[in-house]
C-alpha cells in the first residue's frame, strides 16, 4: 500500500506546500504512517478500505478524496469503495453516510 508519497506533486496543494516546507515534519509523519501501515497483518485492500471509513467517520472530504483515488489506482473497485459508504449508514447515520457516498462519487465519475 502506497501510503509513503515520495514526490510532494502528487499531494493535494495544501499538503504538497506543507511537505515542501517542511519537510522533516513530513518525513517523520509518512514514518508514522508507514509503520502503522506495516505494524499488522492486514492486506493492502481491507488496509485502504478501513482507511477510507476511518476518513467518512472524520467527516473529512479531503481524506474521502485522497482514499478513494489511492484506491482507484490500486485496482479496488467503484461499487466496493460505494459499499464502505453504505456500510456506515448504521454506524455514523444517514446524512453523514451520504455526505461519503457524494464524496465517493465525486472521484468515481470524474
């Protein structure tokens, strides 16, 4: 799983600048993340998927954003990313669940 961004251009804007500037904060927090990432057995997949969750649980689009194109690019499907959405409803509610779905969406039919 491809959670280590070696080039800041691939960043969204505000993250990239953040990197550039400071860039021993950066590295040391995609460290954190890479050993999080590596701490357990979970595969790559269900790793993106609770990733994704754990962003729709935040209420954060950005993080919705970054997940779901990480996971276009690793090959996981529309309707399983959609699926995580769904699975929320009972979790986080309705409103919220659909705010994630539109989200989803808006990467989806890019």
């Amino acid at each position: 799983m491809a959670d280590k961004v070696e080039d800041t251009e691939e960043l969204p804007s505000i993250a990239g600048e953040f990197a550039e500037e400071h860039p021993d904060v950066w590295e040391a927090y995609s460290g954190v993340g890479k050993a999080c990432s590596e701490a357990g057995p979970v595969d790559n997949e269900t790793k993106r998927l609770v990733k994704l969750a754990l962003a729709a649980g935040s209420e954060s689009e950005g993080a919705v954003h970054s997940h779901v194109r990480r996971a276009l690019d690793e090959g996981i499907e529309p309707e399983t990313l959609r699926h995580v959405a769904i699975l929320s409803i009972p979790t986080l509610g309705f409103p919220k669940a659909m705010a994630t779905l539109t989200w989803i969406d808006d990467l989806i039919h890019e």
